[in-house]
C-alpha cells in the first residue's frame, strides 16, 4: 500500500510540473504613465563649421530622473571607425579643456546610407540632474576627432540657438 502512495504522490508531482510548463501567460505590453517618451529635448547641429563633409546633430534630453541623456548623430562617417567625441568648453575652435568625454561615434553602413550614433549606447547619460538647465548658459561645444585632428565640431549652449527644442 505504501508503494502505491509514493507511486501516486510521484504522478501528481509529475502532472503538477507537466501542467505548468504547458499555461501560456499573456504579454503584458501596458507601461507605466509616461514610459518610454523623452519629451523634454535641445538640438544643436555638427559640422556646419568643419572642413569634413560629416554633419549631423547633438541632441540632450531630459529623462523623468533628471539626468540628461546625450544622444550624437552624424552623416557621411567611415564604416567601422571610432571617432573620440568630447564637450569641450569655450567656442568651436577653442580647444581648451574637456568638459565631457562622450562615448566614440562609430560609423556604420545601411543601404548605402553611411552614419555615426553613440557606440556603446544610444544615449551617453550624465547623472548630475542640474545639467539639463544650466545647457542654455553653458560656454561650450562638441568635437568629433579622427586621431587628433577635429573632424566635426558644432558651438552648444550659450554659444548658439539650438536648431530645435521641446
């Protein structure tokens, strides 16, 4: 009789597992109030005083933490070269410090369609949650760099009006 208990207590436990390994869950595809958008944004254009045929925009962002996410985007790149991007302070041409080492750009290549985004992510994020506010004062630019030659730059901040913000 014992025999038969374990043997029974064996096939429950076998057509437990069994049976849930056979419900199908629904995915669930509702976010929370406001996930997912990035509303909040300034745009500044690259490469509208560089010599290079590359251009394209930085764009800052303002998550609902705060922070402000650096998101590059460039045309006419080399596919599969890193180019070194920085914040510097002062004017397009001043290079004098590093206000922010960025993620590189690295080219890419779709359809024919050469570009460059942030390599490591789409967005370099930088945590302190006053940046996003003080960006319309800040003295600085952007430099794109192939060894240590600027390949494209654009002024940011105080030095120009952003070509788009929300």
């Amino acid at each position: 009789m014992k025999k038969y208990i374990g043997n029974i207590a064996v096939i429950i436990a076998i057509l437990t597992v069994i049976s849930c390994d056979q419900e199908r869950l629904e995915p669930e595809l509702e976010t929370a109030d406001g996930g997912g958008t990035l509303d909040t944004y300034t745009a500044y254009s690259i490469g509208e005083k560089s010599d290079t045929a590359i251009y394209g925009r930085v764009v800052f962002y303002l998550d609902d933490l705060g922070r402000t996410l650096v998101q590059v985007s460039v045309y006419n790149t080399e596919e599969g070269t890193l180019y070194p991007t920085r914040l510097m302070e002062g004017m397009t041409g001043d290079e004098s410090a590093v206000l922010i080492s960025l993620y590189d750009v690295v080219g890419k290549e779709s359809d024919g369609l050469l570009y460059g985004e942030l390599s490591d992510s789409k967005f370099y994020v930088i945590s302190d949650t006053a940046f996003y506010d003080t960006l319309p004062g800040l003295d600085a630019h952007i430099s794109l760099y192939s060894g240590t030659t600027v390949i494209a730059t654009g002024d940011i901040g105080a030095n120009t009006e952003p070509v788009e913000a929300n």
